[in-house]
C-alpha cells in the first residue's frame, strides 16, 4: 500500500467510527415508550383472598389485611 491509500483507509476508519458514536449518542437521546398501564401477564390468585374493605389479595393464612388491617372472614 502506498501512503495515500493508507491515508484513506485512516479517513475512512475515523469517518465510519464518528458515524458510529453519532447514532449511539442519537440512540440514547430517543425517549423510550411508555410501558403498557397493566400487564400482559396473568396474575394468580390462588392461596389467596381478598379482603372486602379495600381489595387486597392475601395469603390464605392471614387473619387480617397487610393493607388496611380489616380482619379478613374465614
């Protein structure tokens, strides 16, 4: 190689690597999407009830609400 051509090829090299720090900086410039309000996923209520003041699920072996503390029935 002579020295224009590695000249060149260094050009190109640097050019290619600014490129690429431009569309890394772009990338985390774009704000991300919001996440879906509930999720895709079934949630399992097994083991569990719910507590007839405020709705909250819990363990079967609680006696009383870990939310609002209402004693849970039987």
């Amino acid at each position: 190689m002579d020295q224009t051509t590695q000249i060149l090829a260094l050009v190109l090299i640097a050019a290619l690597g600014i490129v690429a720090v431009l569309m890394i900086l772009r990338r985390d410039r774009v704000a991300p999407e919001e996440p879906p309000a509930e999720s895709p996923f079934a949630v399992a209520t097994e083991g569990m009830k719910r507590c007839p003041s405020c709705g909250m699920g819990n363990l079967v072996t609680d006696d009383n609400c870990s939310s609002c503390g209402t004693r849970l029935p039987g």
